[in-house]
C-alpha cells in the first residue's frame, strides 16, 4: 500500500499555520481541526517547519508566557517528508526511527497531503484483516 492510497481516502487537506502566529494561534487550531500538528508555512506556501502538541508541551514547560510568542521559536525546521509513491510500511519505519507522528507528503516542492501515524495503523490494520481473511479462505475452501 502507497502513501497515495490513504491520501485518497482520507483527503489532501493539510492544516497549516504561518510562522509569526502565536503559540496560543496554535493551540486554538490544532483543537478546532482536532489534530495534533501543523505544517508551519510562508506567504508562499513553501514548508518552513511543523509543529506539533509535543512542541507547545515543551514550549509551555518554561512557563505560560510563552503562549504569545511565535510559532517559529518551537517548530521544528527539519522536516522529514515523503513522497506520494512511498510504501506505507516504509512510512512507519522512518517514524519509528524518527520518533514523530506526522509527516508531510511533497511532491515538487508543494506540500499534497499529511500522514499521521493514525492514518497508518489504521490502514495496516486493514491490511492485516484482508490477509486474515484471504488466508481464512484458503483454508477452509479446502
Ligand atoms: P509528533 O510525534 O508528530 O507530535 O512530533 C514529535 C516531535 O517531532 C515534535 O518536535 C515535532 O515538531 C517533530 N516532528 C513531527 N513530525 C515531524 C516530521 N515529519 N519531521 C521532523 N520532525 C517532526
């Protein structure tokens, strides 16, 4: 299974935010939208960072001044994309090396659609419940 097969059931929408947005900016979109991370943007859509509720955590244990400050100063600028063509078993592995849970899918420097790590479990889960049953078959066909 491709990343492009879960983006066409899930959608290619990806929520993002500018960088001089605040933290408190941040916090009420990523509740509104019910995710855990937004892919931090510029004026020209280029990817500039993502920043997660990891990073607010993080950010809010120096105190709650930091609400005000902008998304820029805790994002994380090294973004580890994919490719639409990349198999979602690949996508796992590179966040479990990576320890994250989102990942952006690029494709010509512009940003398509958005993995997360829901996204892939639920689709290998179904993965393993058609081998289950194919298997299932076979057995008892005989
Ligand atoms: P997450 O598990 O996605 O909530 O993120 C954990 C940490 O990894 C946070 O510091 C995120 O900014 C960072 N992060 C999340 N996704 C990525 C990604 N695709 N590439 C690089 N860092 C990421």
């Amino acid at each position: 299974m491709t990343v492009d097969q879960i983006l066409s059931t899930k959608g290619r929408t990806v929520v993002t935010i500018q960088p001089h947005r605040t933290l408190t900016d941040a916090v009420a979109l990523l509740a509104e939208k019910r995710i855990g991370a937004a892919v931090v943007t510029g004026a020209d859509g280029k990817v500039l960072g993502i920043l997660s509720e990891r990073d607010i955590v993080r950010a809010l244990a120096q105190g709650q001044h930091v609400m005000g400050d902008p998304v820029s100063r805790y994002m994380t600028s090294k973004v580890v994309t994919c490719m639409r063509d990349m198999l979602v078993v690949d996508v796992m592995e590179e966040m479990t090396q990576g320890r994250f849970r989102h990942m952006p899918v690029v494709e010509e420097g512009r940003l398509i659609g958005l993995i997360s790590i829901g996204d892939v479990v639920k689709h290998r889960l179904a993965e393993f419940q058609h081998e289950t049953d194919a298997l299932r078959e076979y057995i008892t066909a005989g």
